[in-house]
C-alpha cells in the first residue's frame, strides 16, 4: 500500500499547483459523472495500482470523482479492457518486445478507427480522420526516411489529441540464480530474458535439465484465433515455428524460411527450409504456410486481422509461398510473416468436425501439434505451463522450461530469492531492487523496454468524448512523482506512445506536458467546464 511518505511527494507537488476554482463560479452544464477507472489487483499488481492511484488523487484536486474500480487479471480485466470496452480510463501497461519495434504497432494499431470493433488494440474507441490517413499512408511506404517522416507527423497528432495519458516508459528488471541456472551471450532486447533469442540459450547446471520460471501471468488463450496478449503470442511462438522473427536488432531474421524476396512492392516470396517436423511426426509443408495465413484471415484471427485483410492471394511453388497483397503493407514482414504461428493443415481443417464445435474460435487448443523449439508438455491452468524442449529442431533449446504462474509479483520475488525458482521472467517489483543486488548468487538483468504505461480513455464515453478534458488531463499526471516512488526510478517520461527507446521512429521534437494544474483548469475553464460551491466539475453548457 501506499505509504505515507510516498502521499507527501505528490500532496506537495499538487499543493504548489492548486489553486480552488471560484466558489463563487455558476455551474452551467450537467455534473461530470463519476469516472470509472478500471484498474488491476494491488495484492498482484501493486505498482500498477499504486499508479492509478496517484492519478485518481490527482484528477480529484481538479473536480473529478473517480472510482477505482481493480479487477483480478486476466479474467475478467482483459475481457472488460479489450473486448467490452467496460470503463471510462484504464490502467494500460503494453509489454516491449523486439517485434513491436515496427512503428505501427504502438501508433496506428492502436489508434486507427478499424481496431475499434471488440478484440482490436484501439480499447478507447479513438477515430480521427487524419490518423486514419495517415495510418493507411504509411503502411504503403517502404523507404525508411520517407516513412518515418508520416509516422512523426501521426505522432504529432496523437500529442494534440491525447488519446491517453502518457505516464512512463519502464526499465524492467528481472534476476536469474547464478548457481542454478547459465546464459550465454545474453541477448539485450525489450523482452530481456523472456526473449526467444535468450530462452533458448538458457543451460541448466543443477542436473535435471529443467528451468524453473515465475511469472505471474498465465496464458489466456493458446488458440491463435483468439489470443490478444504479447504474452500469449510469445508462449505461441515457443510451440509454433514462425517465417521470419525479428531479431534482437530489431530487424527480421530467418526461422522456419530459409530465404526471403520481396519480389515489388505488394508481392513477398520466402522459401521454406526444408525437414521442419510438427511434434507428431508429420513433415511441415508449404501448403501448411499457405492454409495458415489463409485460414487465419477467413476466420478474422484477433491479433493479426488488421496485417492480413489486405492479403490477395497466397501461392505455392514446391518450396517457395508467395504472398500477394492488394496494397503495400510496410508492417507486413515483421508483423505477419514475422509473428504468424505455422498450423498443421491436418489438425486445423478438421477440428469442427472431430470435436463438434460450433466454430474454431472454441477450440482450446492445449494439445498443441506444432513445429517450434518447445512442444507444450502440459498447462496446469492458473499454475504450471511445462515446455519440453525439442531436441531435433534447428535451434536445439538446452533445457526443458517449467514455467511457474505465482499470485503476486511479491510472492514470486521471495520464491527467487529463497531459491524456489531459478529465474523472475516477472519484472521485480521496485522495492526489492537494491535489496537482491546484494545477493550473490542473483545476477540481475536490466531492460529499457519499449512499451509504456498510460491512462487510456474510452473516447465513447461522456466524460472523455471531450478533447479539452483530455487536454487538461496531460497536465494532471504526476509522472515524476510516479517514477521516482512507485516505480523505483526505473522509469522515464514520454510525450509519444513510440517511447525514446524506439529512437528511430520516436518524434523527438513532441515535449512532455509539464505537470501543472492550474494549467490543466485553464484548459477547462476555457472550453466552458465550471465548478460548483463543492468545487465538483460540471460540463459546458
């Protein structure tokens, strides 16, 4: 919980910044209902919540009443946050990756008008014409220069329009037991030891062959339809073999195609290496390429819908598939031939029929039949997830991975500490940091993440609809006081949600919004909000 020394830091910086709005002023329009922010859990997720809270004691100084509403998660905060669209503002943490270094993902996925609709990255429901234009003309744009240009220029729109409100970009910190447990060559990326690249590099030196993991997120969909999380996809990416996969440089590596061609501008040919082998014996084809990509598009997969809608045709030609699209897609290598999982045609054309479900949405998918570095051994739902390493493939993985699901980020740094585990995939919570440098037999493992943390705001509600408010609330987030007593200082401000990490692509010209909330009632004062003998905010007229 938030201690007191904490509430001093930001009960200082808001007594410099208020000043009480005239009692004396006429409340004109409709009181602003209360605002319903969906949270995560404090027992599992106490800096995430803790976050929250320093914003909702923030907005309250400027007339707002704001509800705390903390759902466990996954179940039901991820169904109310991406599917429901059930809040006004949520607690939005988006995890780094090495993928997510295509600029699209945290610019135009998440702020284009067509991933609006359930399942789809846009959770607030965002629409503006000129990101809609600028999205579709930087998708058609291959050199580099050119589109970063477009993409700085989207950027700029989205720092006009505040969409969400930027809190920080995080440097995660995770720790591994020497004794236990060797990493060669680790692999510096957004992921840190989550990543593929160091997963697979991973020896155990105790014996058994075995690498314990916590974490404390358990997978919510193994279905390829369905899944919406990084983390899902990264697990899925251990079991399924994959075209491409973008390296720790950030740029696309060979994996299960052992050549690529992009033939013009809306044609790509890979050629697939050959004696690839699917954990039951069947060889993988190039026709399982092809039923794949053709079947995810058909059956509108969640995750990559929006890289696939504009895929025409796709081809084979003994080992060579070609993909046709109607238009250029810049994002097309790296997000979907990079992150695509490759199905057995042989299980997925026939799983309605054999298990009599009404769709292939339904389909659990826990007896996983796929070609990657790991086969799915057994998931023990909410506790175990145990992936058997697969000798016989290209990348020959050192150690069978025993992924630990643990009830909070607290309880799974004791078990590491204590040597119950063998290495925190979950980012240490900020308290123990300094204490577990002092460990011996700990090493820790810092990395600059490219996600972020932001309040998003459901634009379709009535609070949010409003630009100003928006507006005003970019200077009611107290990010200093955020970074430096819930999150350790591992943290930096960013005025863009392509943070600085991602320094190709970020707009370095956007400057964060200083925190000042005499600013932000300037903003609503000017667009017509007023304020009532109890200082709570009413609507223009």
């Amino acid at each position: 919980m938030k201690t007191a020394t904490k509430r001093i830091g930001i009960a200082a910086a808001c007594a410099v910044a208020f000043t009480m709005a005239p009692l004396s002023a006429l409340a004109e329009g409709a009181m602003v209902p209360t605002v319903d922010f969906l949270t995560w859990p404090s027992t599992k997720y106490q800096h995430y919540y803790e976050t929250s809270s320093y914003l909702a004691e923030t907005w309250r100084e400027l007339g707002l009443d704001v509800n705390l509403n903390a759902q466990p998660f996954p179940a039901p905060m991820l169904g109310m946050w991406f599917t429901d669209h059930k809040f006004d503002v949520v607690m939005s943490v988006l995890s780094g990756s090495t993928a997510r270094f295509e600029p699209d993902f945290f610019s135009s996925n998440q702020f284009v008008t067509e991933n609006s609709l359930p399942g789809g990255m846009n959770v607030g429901s965002f629409s503006s014409p000129q990101v809609d234009a600028l999205t579709a003309k930087q998708r058609e744009i291959y050199d580099v220069d050119a589109r970063r240009e477009v993409i700085n220029e989207l950027q700029a729109v989205l720092h006009e329009e505040q969409p969400e409100g930027l809190i920080a970009y995080v440097i995660n910190t995770t720790a591994f037991n020497k004794n236990n447990v060797k990493v060669d060559n680790y692999e510096s990326t957004p992921e840190g030891l989550r990543s593929v690249w160091n997963l697979l590099k991973m020896e155990s030196l105790d014996g058994d062959n075995r690498i314990l993991l916590g974490w404390t997120i358990d997978q919510d969909s193994w279905n390829p339809l369905t899944f919406k999380t990084l983390e899902d996809l990264d697990r899925l990416g251990l079991v399924y073999d994959r075209l491409l996969v973008v390296g720790p440089s950030g740029k696309p590596e060979m994996w299960a195609a052992e050549s690529f061609e992009a033939i013009d501008n809306t044609t790509f040919e890979v050629t697939l290496r050959d004696g690839l082998m699917f954990n039951d014996g069947k060889p993988v084809r190039p026709e399982d390429v092809k039923f794949t990509f053709e079947y995810l598009k058909e059956n509108q997969a969640i995750y990559f819908q929006q890289y696939l809608e504009n895929l025409q045709e796709v081809s084979v030609d003994g080992r060579k598939i070609r993909f046709k699209l109607t238009t250029p897609s810049a994002p097309f290598v790296s997000a979907a031939l990079g992150q695509v999982p490759i199905l057995p045609e042989h299980v997925w054309s026939n799983i309605l029929e054999e298990t009599g479900l009404e769709k292939p949405q339904d389909f659990r998918n826990t007896q996983i039949v796929g070609s990657g570095p790991y086969s799915l051994k057994y998931w023990k739902e909410g506790r175990e997830i145990f992936l058997e390493r697969n000798e016989s493939h290209f990348m020959k993985p050192k150690a069978d991975l025993l992924m630990v699901q643990f009830g909070s980020a607290e309880i799974l740094s004791s078990a590491l500490a204590k040597g119950d585990i063998d290495i925190s995939l979950q980012p240490l919570v900020p308290t123990v940091i300094e204490e577990f440098r002092e460990f011996d037999q700990l090493e820790l493992v810092q990395a600059q993440s490219n996600g972020y943390m932001s309040a998003r705001y459901n634009i379709n509600s009535d609070v949010f609809s409003h630009k100003a408010m928006r507006q005003a609330l970019s200077h009611a987030i107290p990010f200093e006081a955020i970074i430096e007593e819930v999150l350790g200082g591992d943290a930096g401000p960013t005025p863009s949600s392509i943070v600085p990490s991602n320094a190709f692509w970020t707009n370095s010209d956007l400057k964060v919004p200083e925190f000042d909330l005499d600013k932000a009632r300037n903003i609503l004062r000017e667009a017509g909000f007023t304020w009532d003998s109890e200082g709570r905010l009413h609507f223009p007229e």
